[in-house]
C-alpha cells in the first residue's frame, strides 16, 4: 500500500515567477517521507535525532510535468523500494486536485554508522516502514 501525504502549496514554496521552486520539491517530498515514517511507528525525534544509524539521500531526482502555484492542493503518493540490506529508493508521484500527475521524484538512501560513515544493515524500524508502504 502507498503512503498518501496531503498537502497545500505555499508562497513560501514559490518563486519569483510563481510556480514551486524546484528545490522546494524536494523539501516537500522530504515531509511526505517524515510523516510515512511516523505513520508507521517510527519515532522521528529518535529518527533524525543521535541514533545508532544514519540514513542520508544520497542521490535525489526530479521530473517536472506541469506548474504547481500558490494554494494548489497536491497528494504524493510515496512508494519505498528495497534496494539491498543497506541500500533503498523512494519514489514520490505528485498529483493536483484533477488527478493529473505533476511531478515525480526519486531520492536513494544507503544506511549507514553515524561516527564510522560505513555502510550499515538497515534497521527492523526501517524494514517495518518497507512493509506498510510497499506497492
């Protein structure tokens, strides 16, 4: 089942020209992928706090298909694909109010040890997320 995060554009996320600033997509995928977690019983402030683990994006990617503007309301169905016992991808499909897709982001993640900066096995919590976000 893909996680679904509701959301509204905001100025903030504009422009100069008034469209969403293709960085602020990113940031916005990056809620999406906070709140599946929590969702999912992840704690976040443990998560992204001092953890056995780091998770970072190590690559990210994004297609642009049409504008979003200033108090469009968007859905981004977030769907994680294991990759290997370290190693996974997120694909975010934004969608607008006529059920047009209008954007598609992938950020790669690898598992890691904090202190070491060594590729790590992912953790129970994580593959828990894989389980209740998997398509």
């Amino acid at each position: 089942m893909t996680f679904t995060y509701t959301r509204t554009i905001r100025f903030q996320d504009t422009d100069a020209a008034g469209v969403v600033y293709f960085a602020s997509v990113l940031s916005i995928c990056h809620e999406a992928y906070e709140e599946s977690l929590a969702a999912s019983g992840v704690n976040i402030q443990a998560f992204f706090g001092k953890s056995s683990v780091a998770i970072p994006i190590v690559h990210a990617s994004a297609d642009f298909f049409r504008p979003m503007f200033c108090g469009d309301k968007i859905l981004i169905d977030l769907t994680p694909k294991y990759m290997g016992d370290d190693y996974f991808e997120v694909t975010y499909k934004i969608i607008d109010a006529r059920d047009r897709e209008v954007a598609k982001v992938l950020t790669e993640h690898v598992c890691i040890d904090p202190e070491s900066r060594t590729r790590r096995q992912l953790t129970s919590e994580i593959v828990q997320w894989f389980q209740q976000w998997l398509d």
